[in-house]
C-alpha cells in the first residue's frame, strides 16, 4: 500500500482519484491547493503525489520545482495531472522533474496503471509484488515471508525492513537512509534502533541461513546481498 497525495482542487475530480487509489489498496490524502499540499508534506512524506497542472495560487508545476528543489522532497515521485495534450505542455512537465504525464479525461484503469509503474520503478517497496532472492520470498498482499517453503515469522517493522531490503538489494544503506525509509521521516528514534532491528530480523532468519544476506558494511550501514563479503 503507497500513501499518495493527491492535488486536484475540482472536487469532483479529487473524489473520482481517491475512490480509485482506495480500491487499488492505496492510501490517499487530499489537497485542492499548493499551499495545502506542503503542509501536507511538512507533517509525513507521500510515496508519490498526484499534481493537478493548475491550482489556484501556485500552480502545479511551481509546486513541482519547489518540490525538486527541496533535498527533503526531491525524491517523492510526481505524476502531473492535466488537460494540456500538446507535446510542448508534456515536456515542460517532464523537465520541471515529473515522473510521468497523464492528460485529462483519463480512465481510473489508466491513473493505476500509471500509479503502479511509477511506483515500481521509484519506491518499490510501495507496491504489493512479491519478490524472492535465493530462495526467500515476501509477499506484500499477504504479509508472508517464506524461507525455502517455510513460514519466517517477523514483527511489523521487520517485515518493513526485510521488504525494503528485497526491493533495494546490493545497495547499501545508512542508518539514518533506513530509519526515513522504514519508519518514515517524521518518526524521531535514535540510530541505535535500527541495529535492534537488524539483530532481529536476522535472528528470525538464522534458521534457513538467509540471516547471511542482511551484511554489515563498517562505517557505512547495511546491505542485502547474495555475494559473500
């Protein structure tokens, strides 16, 4: 499930993108304007944002730059929203930093369409794919975690762990990089935390010898990995 941010100030519009986002199993929060919408920011960081084109106030594209210019917000994944068709709108929606470029009037089966290719590529951890590395596989659908055929029993934040690190493997990670991304930006713990958490996961993992993927890289974090170090 991804939270996404939807900015549209038509409130039919806004109704019919949060219907869809709630039956394709994600999380919307609303905002019909820019400055509504970097409140919104300011309090929790979306998996991605809808962006209407034009707002009242600061138009969607301004909100887009802002948002790319800002180190905080650089990485959420923007997909503009528009009546422009015409290929000069779409690339300067492109250039100002969008991840994708859906002309109204679209079809909600098209907006999820969109909605799930961004987020693969951006924030896989968002999407419900399972995936599998040497013989473990999670399952986001079903919260489920096997280990050559046998159930893994995980916490809630372990399972988050274990996902991100499927999703993002051979990439190391620092422990403040895992604490925005599994417990989000706005959730104050100390770094100290994360090491409790690893410690777990990898015990829970020991049995099936998969605790071997979750590597300590001395100074930097941690990785999931298939190599040995």
């Amino acid at each position: 499930m991804a939270r996404i941010l939807v900015v549209e100030d038509e409130p039919s519009i806004q109704e019919l993108i949060s219907v869809t986002l709630t039956r394709t199993g994600h999380d919307p929060l609303r905002a019909p304007d820019a400055e509504t919408a970097l409140r919104l920011l300011q309090a929790e960081l979306p998996d991605l944002v809808l962006l209407d084109w034009m707002l009242p106030g600061q138009s969607g594209i301004d909100l887009a730059r802002r948002l790319r210019g800002d180190e905080r917000t650089r990485g959420v994944p923007i997909i503009m929203l528009t009546a422009r068709g015409d290929e000069q709108s779409k690339v300067t929606g492109l250039e100002t930093g969008a991840d994708d470029y859906v002309t109204k009037p679209f079809s909600p089966r098209e907006l999820a369409a969109r909605i799930k290719a961004v987020l693969r590529r951006q924030k896989p951890q968002a999407t419900e794919d399972p995936v599998e590395i040497d013989g473990l596989r999670l399952d986001p659908a079903t919260h489920r975690v096997t280990a050559r055929g046998a159930a893994v029993v995980l916490g809630p934040t372990e399972f988050r762990l274990l996902h991100f690190f499927m999703t993002h493997a051979e990439r190391v990670h620092s422990r403040a990089q895992l604490l925005d991304s599994v417990w989000g930006d706005h959730v104050f713990v100390e770094e100290r935390t994360v090491d409790v958490h690893i410690r777990r996961l990898r015990g829970a993992l020991e049995a099936s010898g998969h605790d071997a993927l979750i590597q300590t890289v001395r100074g930097s974090g941690y990785r999931l990995s298939c190599q040995k170090e």
